[in-house]
C-alpha cells in the first residue's frame, strides 16, 4: 500500500536532521565560548582555621564578555556566614567582582578537620542568554592540637585469675569548641586479647567530660604469664590520630620479666602499626597510607614517627602531610616534619624542633618552620608561603609554670608582611593562701607596599590573682592587648572576677562579675573594606550560684545572671551600626551518675528585655536545653533552643521568623564473634527554625580483627541536608528576609556520603639484653626497725609494681623479677590489703647479679576526700567527676596516686607522715582551689579532705572576630 506524500515527508524529515546536525556543530563553540566567557573562583582554595577564630575568603567573579553581567549565587552556608555573599548582582563588561565571605569556626559551622565550602553562580545577560551553572569552592583544614584527650585510672590493669577478665574505665575530654566524633582503636593487641567497647563511634560535646567503659577479656593459651602493652587511640572517621594512651594489661603471679616489650616473646606484640584505608566520598576517592611507631630504647630515651600519605586516583594526585619523626632523650631531643605548636601564635607548617632538657623541669626548644605544611603533593596548592623562626624557655610542667619566655619571627611572603613577637609569663609570688601570676608581650608587624612599608605595634599585658582559704576563695583575672598585638589573643580586653563560699561539704555559693571585649584589627586590606564587618563584641555578666549535692549520685545548680552584650557592625557603604541587648536568666543544672547510667539535664532560661537588632524585637523569653542519657549499651543526647541567646544569632534570624534549633540522636553498638566483631551505628536529627532546613546524618563503623596481627575495619557515613530557605546577609543590602528563593524539591536536597574500608597490620619486633633475678620478700615490720624479728610474719598478695610491671607475693612473701643488669630499680607496692613499704626499705636497688632483699611493710592509714565543683555562669554543668588524678607526697619525695570516681570521691592508704595532696587539673576546664593540702597521718585514725573547683570552660561561643 502505497500512502500519498510519503516520499516528501521521507525528504523534509532528512533535511530537518540535516539542518540539526549543521546547527549543533555550530552551537558548540559558542557554548565552549560562553562557559569560557564566565569565571569564578575563591582566592584561597585552602585555609588553615581555629576553633572560636573567624576566617575569610574572597569570591572572585569575572565577565569576559562585552556586555553587563547578571548573576544570582547559591551556596549552602548562606546561613552560618558573618559576612555572606550577596544573593545578585552584576559585572560590568570585561569586568571583575569580588566578594568577601567570612565565618566563625564554631561547633554549628565545622563539623569535620577537613571541609569543603562550594558554591554554585548563575550567569546571564538577558532572558534570552543564559550560561551554564558555574561553581568555585574552598577546602578549610582545622588545625587545633590536642582538642581531646585520653586518660586511664591506672597504667596498669590486672586480670581476674577466674574470668580472665578486667574492667578498664577510659576517661575522655574535649578541650576544643566543636563536637568529636571518634571511634577508640586498640593497637598492639596480641592474640587472645579483645576489648569489648561499650559504644563504637563516640561523640564527645564540647568541654564534655566522659567516663567510657571498656571490658578487657583474655582466651590465650599462657594465662599465667599474659602480661601486654596495649595503645588506645581516639581517631576521627577521616583516620586521624586525634588522642592517644598506652596501658598495661596482665595476669597477675608471683614471677615477671622487666625485659622491655616482655610480650613481644610470647604474643608478638609489634611497635610499627601501618594501615591502609581506601576512601569513597562524593566527589573524590582516596587511597590512604597510615602508619605510626614508637620504640623505647630505654627508661630515658624514644624514637617514633608518624605516616600520612594520601593518593588520589581521580585527579593522579598525591599529598603528604601530618608526618614526623622524633627523637627524645634525658638531655635532648630533635622532632623533624610536620610541626605544630602554640607559642601565642599560631605555629603550622613542616620544619625541624630542637629541645635541651635542664634538672628541675626545664627545657629549651628552637623552632625552624616553614609555613606550607604540605611535605610533598604534585598538585598546585594554595600554599603559605614563608617561615617561621622561634625560641621557647619554659620552667615547669604545663599549666602550672613558673615562667615561659618566646621570642618569634614570622615572614608571610604572601602578605608580604615579617612580624616579630616577644611574650611572656612569670609566677611573681606564691605561698599557701596567694599567688600571682603576670604576662606581657611585645609586637611589631610591617607591611610591604612597594615604596612604602606601614609599621604596626602591639602589646599586651595581663595578671592573675588567687587568695584561697578555708572560708573564702578568690581569683581575678585581668588581660589587655591592643588590636594590632601579633599574638593568638589579639586586640581581647578581658577581666574575669570570682568569689566563691562554701556551705559545709556538700554546698557552695559563688560570685562572679566578668567583662570581655575584642576588637581587633589587621594589618593587611586582603579582604577589603567589608574584612571588618564584625569588628567588636563586648559581653559583661553578672552572676550568683548555688550548688549543692543530693545524696550520693545527684548533683544539682541553681545560677541567676545578668546578661549584657553589644557588637558593633562595619558594613562597607552601609552606615556602622551598633546593636545591644539585655537579659536577665536563670541557669538550672541537674545530674545524676552511677556506674551504669548517666542523666544530665542543663536549661538555661531568661527574659531578654533590650535588643535593638529588633530579631526578634525585645521583649521575649528565649530557653536552651541540653539533655543526655547513657549507659554501658546505647546512649541518647538533646539539644533544644527557642530564640536568639547570643547577639550575634540575629545575623541568621529574620524579624518575621522563627529562631528554633532542635538536635536530636540516638546511638547503639554490640559485639559479636567472642568479642572480635565490633558494629556500632548512630543517627542525629537537626532542624533550623529560622530557615527550615534540616539535616538527617547517619553513621555505621564495624571492625573485625584477625589472628596474625591483622584487622579489617569500614565505615559509612550518610547525610541528606534539606533546604526550605537560603537566606543570605548582603553586606550592602542587609539580610534577605523575602520568601523562600528554593524550595526543597529543587537542588536544595542536598547529599553527603563517605565510605571507608580498611586493612591494618602491626609489624617489627624489639630485642632482649642479659638478664638476672631480683628477688624481694615481704614482712610485717612490728617494731619499725627494719628487720624481720621473731614473731614477724611473711605478708601474702601484696601487688609490686617495678617501671610498670607488677607481681604479687606468694605465701612466702615473695616476687621475682627478671630483669636486665646493670640497672637500678625502685619497687612501689600497689596498697593492696592496706600495706605500704617501711621508710626503712631500700628505695633502689641496684642489679648486676641475682639478688634477694628483705622488704619491711607497715599498715597504712585510710586517707579519703572529694572534689567538689563550683559552677561557672553560661556554661554546662561539668557532668561526672570519674577519673580525676589525686597525688599525695610525703617528705623524701615519694609520690602516692589515685583516681576519683563518678562523685568526686577517692581514697588513698599511706604511712602514717605528712603529705601535700594535690588534684590534677591540667587537662580539665576545673581549677582547683587551694590544690596543695598538708596533713598529718597517725596510725589508727583515718583523715578526709575536701578539694573545691570552679568550672573554667569557655563561657561564651562567640568571643573574638
């Protein structure tokens, strides 16, 4: 059948697909040229930031075309910006535009070490012509050190002769402004031993302390001579090492061997662990070479070193970066690659770090540091260029020294600017009641403009007073730098003012009168005139408190303050200025802890009655929640917050919206295949009310480790970003408050993923020297003279401890010790039944041969205290007081410790002399009052003290801008 016209609708549909073929060959050059025509790009594809620091970039927008240039930017922290982008605008014909955006490195903004900003630019220049979507982005690398630290109640743990099992308590703290999320590694863990964590994939809030429950469970065959050195590390889901402990695990018998790495012989316990991990994320994949090592050549000296290397097989690409290695001796010591350090200022690069160590806790280091921490990559980074030279004398331990002096010069070529610092700190006086304590610094930074170069100077001086008593404690605190002072805290007034009284044991009152101001400014014009947008914060409270404790598990704290803060804006063309607001509020605190569960309430309730940013217009109540529940198998946190509580948070809330926050998630772990399969999974929930957007973030680790060493681990990571509303703040229009510009079923859904999978395996062994037999027996010493007399019996199951390693008597009284001559030893018992060694016994003992030695005990006397809290205004209550070092020394020196438990509360069992007790604090937000008690032990008659301290955590999120 033959259809009339066929033939012609045959000829027209050939010439139509002619036609297309010819026109899309010659629509492709013009649109290669129009993507060409329209670029963008950040300054810096790579900031180095700090938490509680801001940071800046600039977005640079460029028309390559002969016609004016309509643009509209999308970016996902529109929000959470300082200074925003602008929502449009234009670029004159072979023009360029550029645009600063600046953060505050806080707890809602970072998330991760390593984090991508991208944005994504819509160019047009009519209706009718419109290129495709443009994006540009920046990466920012945290840089803070030893945010979180690791801590154990003893070195040492023993296990049951019946279960071969032991209990080890881990505590952990979080020193930095945002959230960890880590998992806890146990490394040279030799075959038969499993640890059966309570929770995997931890997440720690910040100045959060924890006490996590971890179960040591031993299967070997040589039960009676198990005896390992196991490494606990903390490490983030990218793989980084962010804390790490060591601690001993061992059955207990009457015969050990101090020869070093003693389990290399029996379990093959290894020194190197090397880890390769192969990362998938959104827009990347990785492959990962991890690897760290730490020999002990003897009691004085150790060598290690630390391996980053990272491949990228998409780009062909490779960066090396957080890798070292280290030598440390009694009298010296070398550490050369990747540095990091804090000198007040901020050191970050790779380079070399030499340190003389002088009797009496003294130590000089020098600091050779080129500012570009990249080791080695084959990409072309966006690297700080220049370097850094300094030179630190310390005397004392950290955070209770008695003077620090630095002196550093600082050349950054990419600002073509040389900066020279000389800071320092000296204890003028101290005695039993007082103390003070002042810093200064110098500083001068020149700018190089061609023929002219601009000199700016900076100083900073600052005190600090404590008057303790047994009625009455004081500290005032006072610090001053100017805005162009070089150092980490510049242009800061700040003066903090306590006073606390206690109501017997178990309740306290307190004051507090605080101011703080920053204001600093900076040499450079880098980012412009709107770099400033937020150039002063000034905050002053005024606070009452009361706490008291409830029985034995429950704490609670009442805290009504005054709120006062003002913040001053520079906005580029817009006139400065100035808002203010004034809140009166009440700060409720309630815990409870036992060794099985954990329940924390904190709210923090006020009446805002002045706020002239009018977001929302005063007056209105404003509330922040935080609530938590744990115990040793899944655990819940909360976070609730109704209206703005700092000024700043006007910034992300518009005048007809809603300021709610709202975070919500749970977490569950388990352990399967007689311990050696570990899976743990978490979700969290987050909802802004003032943009309605949401994050959903869900997480899953699972580990199974092998025989021979070897381990299998992987990770998943899934997050959904929901956006309803991009508001932005135009430093030249102010804050967008028109109707939602995307709606969620657009691009808005936004997705992250990262999957890890890994292998580990631990290699290298260590050798043996020559080796001779210490043999000590243990008598009750009746008539303190040293001697076993008639009459004087031989003392069973007391634990010796010599460097680390313990046995434990026999009927006999006795322990043998293999141990490697020509050394001295120093045997401590573990105040076990009540005993302790007579001063009369030898201190050290030297080996060169097989040598027995009498050992005369006497009982000890009990020894019980706690430590209390006295809460700071604006921050969480402090939570379980577990973990917590106690140290007790007598007059020869001799030092005793222990540890508190969840109330505080610990006891010791000494001689009967005098002792100072002290509390530990150095890696706490508590600063102990009065931390050196003297007291007099008789026999027969137990003592308590009572330690008091105050909650120093940061009192405010956003300080310095």
């Amino acid at each position: 059948m033959v259809i009339p016209g066929l033939k012609l609708i045959k000829k027209c549909a050939a010439l139509v697909g002619v036609l297309g073929l010819c026109f899309l060959i010659g629509l492709s050059p013009v649109v290669q040229a129009q993507e060409a025509s329209v670029h963008a790009y950040f300054l810096r594809d790579t900031i180095d930031i700090q938490s509680g620091n801001t940071f800046s970039n600039q977005l640079v927008i460029e028309n390559k075309t002969d016609k004016v240039l309509n643009f509209d930017v999308l970016h996902q922290f529109a929000g959470a910006a300082l200074l925003a982008l602008p929502q449009t605008g234009t670029v004159e014909a072979y023009g360029k535009r550029v645009y600063p955006v600046k953060f505050l490195a806080d707890k809602q903004l970072i998330s991760k070490n390593i984090q991508n900003f991208a944005v994504q630019i819509t160019a047009s220049i009519n209706s009718d012509m419109t290129w495709p979507v443009v994006s540009a982005s920046f990466t920012t690398h945290l840089i803070d050190a030893q945010g979180l630290f690791l801590d154990v109640e003893q070195a040492e743990v023993y296990l049951d002769p019946h279960s071969t099992q032991v209990d080890l308590p881990i505590r952990v703290f979080n020193n930095s402004l945002i959230a960890s999320v880590f998992r806890l590694e146990f490394y040279e863990t030799p075959e038969g031993l499993n640890f059966v964590p309570s929770q995997d994939t931890i997440t720690v809030a910040p100045d959060e302390q924890r006490l996590i429950r971890i179960k040591a469970v031993y299967t070997g065959k040589s039960r009676n001579n198990a005896d390992f050195a196991v490494t606990i590390r903390a490490i983030d889901p990218l793989g980084k090492q962010l804390a790490v402990k060591k601690v001993r695990v061992m059955a207990l018998s009457n015969s050990r061997n101090l020869v070093l790495n003693q389990q290399d012989i029996y379990f093959k316990n290894r020194p190197n662990t090397l880890v390769m991990n192969y990362v998938n994320g959104n827009n990347f994949n990785a492959v990962q070479l991890l690897g760290t090592g730490k020999y002990t050549l003897n009691n004085q000296e150790e060598v290690g070193y630390n391996l980053n290397f990272n491949y990228y097989p998409r780009r062909k690409s490779y960066l090396l970066n957080d890798t070292y290695a280290y030598y440390k001796g009694e009298q010296w010591g070398v550490h050369v690659g990747s540095i990091y350090g804090n000198l007040d200022y901020n050191v970050n690069g790779k380079g070399i770090k030499g340190s003389l160590f002088f009797p009496g806790n003294k130590r000089i280091t020098l600091y050779g540091v080129d500012n570009n921490y990249t080791l080695a990559s084959n990409e072309t980074l966006n690297k700080r260029n220049g370097y850094t030279l300094a030179t630190e004398y310390v005397d004392g331990i950290p955070d209770k020294e008695n003077s620090r002096v630095v002196l550093l010069y600082n050349n950054d070529k990419s600002l073509n600017s040389d900066s020279y610092l000389a800071s320092g700190k000296q204890k003028l006086f101290a005695d039993e009641r007082n103390s003070l304590i002042a810093e200064g610094g110098l500083s001068t930074q020149t700018i190089d403009q061609g023929n002219l170069k601009d000199n700016y100077a900076g100083f900073a001086v600052g005190s600090a007073y404590q008057f303790e008593s047994p009625s009455l404690s004081l500290r005032s605190y006072h610090y001053y730098s100017s805005p162009y002072y070089a150092g980490l805290r510049r242009g800061l007034m700040q003066s903090d003012n306590s006073l606390a009284l206690p109501l017997g044991a178990r309740q306290s009152l307190n004051a507090q009168v605080n101011y703080s101001r920053s204001q600093a400014r900076y040499v450079s014009e880098q980012w412009n005139e709107w770099a400033a947008q937020i150039n002063r914060y000034t905050q002053q409270t005024i606070q009452l408190g009361y706490q008291t404790a409830m029985g034995n598990n429950w704490n609670m704290t009442l805290s009504p303050y005054y709120f006062k803060q003002d913040m001053s804006l520079n906005s580029g063309s817009v006139v400065d200025s100035s808002w203010t607001s004034s809140s009166y509020r009440i700060k409720t605190a309630l815990n409870y802890n036992t060794s099985k569960h954990s329940i924390a309430l904190s709210m923090d309730n006020g009446y805002t009655s002045e706020n002239t940013s009018q977001r929302p217009p005063a007056p209105y109540f404003s509330t922040r929640v935080n609530a938590s529940y744990r115990n040793n198998i899944w655990g819940v946190n909360a976070f609730y917050q109704h209206n703005p509580f700092y000024i700043s948070d006007a910034l992300a809330n518009g005048t007809s919206r809603d300021y709610d926050v709202l975070s919500i998630g749970p977490n569950i772990s388990f352990a399967a295949l007689d311990n050696r399969l570990s899976v743990t999974a978490s979700a969290m929930y987050y909802y802004y009310g003032y943009s309605k957007n949401q994050n959903y973030i869900g997480n899953a680790h699972a580990r199974w480790n092998l025989k021979n060493d070897w381990a299998i681990s992987t990770e998943l990571y899934f997050g959904v970003n929901r956006f309803q509303n991009l508001r932005q703040y135009n430093p030249e229009t102010g804050l967008n408050n028109l109707e939602p510009n995307i709606d969620y079923r657009d691009p808005s859904l936004y997705t992250t993923r990262q999957i890890k999978i890994g292998v580990e395996k631990k290699i290298g062994a260590q050798a043996n020297g020559r080796e001779k037999k210490l043999t000590l027996i243990y008598f009750e010493d009746l008539n303190n003279n040293g001697i076993q007399d008639k009459g004087e019996q031989l003392v069973s199951g007391i634990l010796v401890k010599i460097n680390g390693l313990a046995a434990i008597t026999n009927d006999k009284g006795m322990v043998t010790f293999t141990a490697p001559t020509d050394k001295v030893y120093a045997p401590v018992i573990a105040n076990m039944n009540g005993w302790n060694t007579s001063p009369l016994a030898p201190s050290e003992i030297g080996v060169t041969k097989d040598v027995k030695i009498m050992m005369p005990l006497v009982k000890t006397v009990r020894l019980s205290g706690e430590l209390r809290t006295i809460k700071e205004a604006y921050t969480e209550a402090f939570g379980s007081l577990a973990g917590i070092r106690v140290y007790a020394k007598d007059a020869h020196g001799m030092v005793y410790k222990t540890m508190t438990n969840e109330n505080g509360r610990f006891n010791l069992f000494l001689p009967e002399t005098e002792y100072t007790v002290s509390i530990d604090d150095v890696a706490l937000p508590l600063r102990v009052i009065d931390n050196e008690k003297s007291i007099v032990l008789h026999k027969g008659t137990d003592a308590h003290l009572t330690f008091e301290s105050r909650d120093q955590r940061r009192k405010v999120e956003v300080k310095k801008f």
